[in-house]
C-alpha cells in the first residue's frame, strides 16, 4: 500500500476510502488483480489435490507494469493507458515517502502527500479510458469461475463463458 505511513492530515475516512478506490481500480482494469486470482487458484488447486503445510507452493510473483497488462488487452492504445496507469501508481509510493518519511514541514508535506493522490486519481482516469477502448470494440475480457472452480472467459458482453 502507497499508503503506509500517512500523514494524519490524509488519515480521514472519506480521503482513505476514495485514495484506496481509486488504487483499487487501478489494481484490477491493469490486470494485477486477475494475476494474483490466477496465483490464489493454484494454490486452491494444491489443496484440493490434498498438499498442505510445507508442501504447498506458495506465490511469489513480484508485480510490474508488463505483467499486469499481459494478455489483457486487445487494443494497443488500451494498453498503453494501463500500462501507463500502472506506472503512475507504482510512482506514488515514491512521492508519498519523500511526504510522510522524508519532509518534516507541514506546509511542504501536506502538497506533496496531495499531489500523490492526485496522481493516483489520475491513474484511475487513464484505467477507465483504456476500459472504455476495449468496451467499444466489445473486447473487455472477463474470466468467471465456473461451479466447479474452472476458469472459464469471453470477450463478448453478450455471450457466454467458455
């Protein structure tokens, strides 16, 4: 979390709340969400394969901007605003250390703490308009389980999974 550490003048409920959406959002329209659900159901499968304790093999995917948007998009210009989404987020961290940890001021630190809110709002911006490119070419994938656990996909909104 970017926000580790936050400056109590950003510690509100509605500010923490509308930050983490926005995170939140960026999360799951870059793909990262959808790679950590591919990591939870492997170890899902371990378990129901009857492994448990030290014999599960556990995830250790360290998340990057290529990863996340891999297999995601069909629309390079979609791609390009996910990927640059996942940029600006992963940048925030940054920006949110040098306010919390490194600035001692608080009229120095309360502006460079709100610039990267700004900046993953901004995030979020460029999520929903890589998601609109892929609505509009009736793309957007989506990957449901099945009853049974399998994954299912389609791309179609008006289809059905296979």
């Amino acid at each position: 979390d970017a926000m580790i550490g936050a400056r109590r003048e950003f510690l509100d409920p509605i500010e923490m709340a509308d930050y983490n959406g926005n995170l939140v959002k960026v999360l799951a329209l870059t793909g990262a969400f959808r790679k950590m659900q591919t990591e939870l159901d492997k170890v899902i499968d371990q378990v129901k394969a009857g492994k448990k304790g030290a014999d599960l093999a556990l995830p250790k995917v360290v998340m990057t901007s290529d990863k996340a948007v891999d297999g995601e998009f069909s629309n390079p210009y979609a791609l390009a605003k996910a990927r640059a989404a996942y940029e600006i987020a992963q940048a925030v961290a940054g920006v949110n250390v040098k306010g919390c940890f490194m600035t001692k001021e608080w009229e120095k630190y309360i502006p460079i703490v709100a610039s990267a809110h700004e900046m993953m709002r901004q995030a979020m911006v460029l999520c929903e308009e890589a998601r609109d490119l892929e609505k509009g070419m009736d793309a957007v994938i989506r990957k449901p389980h099945k009853k049974t656990g399998e994954i299912v996909a389609k791309t179609a909104l008006i289809s059905k999974p296979e």
